[in-house]
C-alpha cells in the first residue's frame, strides 16, 4: 500500500483524533510516545484501541502505532495494549539497528498469536536515525526483515544524542552529521527494499517551503513524508504522487523495451534511455492501475 503521507496524532487528544476519522492521509500515526505525558501513557492506550477498534470498518487509512522505545519498559505495555485487530504496523522508534526491529518482531510474533490475528502481518516502520548507535550501525537494515515497510529518520533526537545546540548551521541548512543521516536512511532503505520515507517538516504553516522541501527529497528517492499537521497531507500526497508526464514516460520506456527486448538501451523523442531507465519506470508506476510494482517487498 502507498504511504506517501504518514500523519502524527497525539493518541490521548480526542479532538485531534475525532479531525483525524477523515484524513486523507495514507497512514495515521497514533502517538503513544513523545506528545503523550508520562501521566496519560494508560489513557492513551485505551484511548488507541478504542480508535482502532471504531474506525477499522470505515477508514480510508493505515493505522500505524508509535510505541514508546524498546529500551523502556513502555514499550511493552504499549503492545500488549495496541495489537489487535485493526493495526496495521508499529512506528519503532529510537532504534539502535536492526536488532531492535527483529526485537519487535518477535514480541509481535506472540502477541499476533495471542490476539488470534495471523502472524506477520503487522508492519513496521523504524526511526532509525534517532541515536549515536544507530548512526554507526545503519548497514544492517541490509539484513531487511520480512515485516520492515519503512525507514524513516529524524534530527531533533540525534541533536539531542549528539550534544548539539541545533541541527542546523547559522544559514539555516542542516548540519553535516544530519545530511549524513538523511542519505544514510535513504541507502539503508534501498538496501533493505524497504520505503524511504522523509522526515517532517517542522512549520506547518509554510506551504510552499514544504513543497519545496518535498520536491527536493522525491528528486532524491524519498517515497513519502512524515506530517504533523492536516494541512501538509494534501501537499505531501501531490509531491510524492507521479505526474501525468512523469506516468506517460514511464508507460513510454516501459513499452519501448518491451518491442525491443535484447535492447540494452532505446531510443525516445530523441533521447536515449537504458536499462537503469527502465527500472525507474517500473517503479513510477508502482501503485498505479498502470503497472504492477518491480519487486520491493516493502510496497
């Protein structure tokens, strides 16, 4: 399934998730973890399953869960609450490797069996940029996992990690070690046929700076992006979408190979177009009623 726009709602505000039953977004993130205070982390259990329970029939959307990092004991509560019936995937955060994500995967494994729901179909998509350790370990996603759907990344928590005063340069750009995690996450996602997915943008307000932003990331082969506000989804879905042009070629290279089988490269409008060409052409039209996806386990 597409998941261009992956939408945050704080799991315990009621009127966020009643503003959130129509999104149109591609996934829903119910937030068990940073927008919840410590005090509300039971409320906003139940508060989950209940949301999960009433919008499974009518929803449009994934239902997605961030649970609180595996190295505290919320993590576990938050599962044993949220694994039922009407959950898509898990958001995993803070996560030092791919042993987290096989970590996940085996508590999921039980409680899937638990809840009579068949085991392996709840996803995950891992934050994986979001410590020290995970930076230095990010060749391992290579290993991939059968239920790995994403990779995703973020700078606010690796600032903090890292002991810097801001992730970015007087200028206003990113700093190195934050560009290195962005590519990092982009590669790591590639290598374990996973959807690289962009961080947030953090002014929801500016429009045309997320555009802009959204631009650059599809330019780079992010796939989708993390939204913090309702108003960036129809954006965010619109820049990670094809275009009508971007589908006509596609369907152009695609047919031009398939005249000319034994061919290592064709010819288009007076442009020459190889094999590496047609790969992306699949890839652009997958999701599409136009063509069936190339392979990726993720999609």
């Amino acid at each position: 399934m597409k998941m261009r726009s992956l939408l945050f709602v704080p799991a315990d505000n009621e009127k966020k998730l009643d503003k959130a039953r129509g999104s149109k977004a591609d996934a829903l993130i119910l937030d068990l973890e940073d927008s919840v205070a410590a005090t509300r982390k039971s409320v906003a259990r139940e508060m989950t399953l209940r949301y999960l329970h009433e919008t499974r029939a009518a929803r449009t959307w994934q239902a997605f869960v961030r649970i609180n990092p595996l190295s505290t004991p919320g993590a576990l509560f938050d599962l044993a609450a949220v694994v039922a019936d009407g959950l898509d995937g898990i958001v995993l955060p803070k996560a030092d490797g791919i042993e987290d994500v096989v970590r996940l995967g085996y508590c999921l494994d039980v409680l899937e069996a638990h809840s009579g729901i068949p085991v392996g179909r709840t996803r995950i998509v891992v934050v994986a940029t979001e410590t020290a350790t995970a930076m230095l370990g990010m060749s391992g996603y290579a290993q991939s996992h059968p239920r790995l759907a994403g990779i995703t990344w973020g700078a606010e928590d690796l600032s903090a990690a890292l002991g810097a005063s801001s992730n970015r340069e007087a200028d206003g750009t990113l700093s190195h070690a934050y560009v290195l995690a962005r590519s990092i996450c982009l590669i790591a996602s590639a290598a374990a046929g996973a959807a690289p997915i962009d961080t947030l943008h953090a002014d929801f307000r500016d429009a045309a700076g997320l555009e802009a932003a959204c631009a650059e990331s599809r330019r780079r082969g992010f796939t989708g992006r993390i939204a913090i506000h309702p108003d960036q989804v129809d954006i965010i879905n619109r820049c990670y979408s094809p275009s009508a042009e971007d589908l006509a070629l596609a369907r152009a290279v695609i047919a031009a190979f398939a005249a000319q089988p034994d061919a290592g490269t064709v010819g288009i409008d007076g442009r020459m177009y190889d094999r590496p060409h047609l790969v992306q052409a699949q890839r652009t039209l997958a999701g599409t009623d136009a063509g069936a996806p190339p392979g990726n386990t993720a999609q």
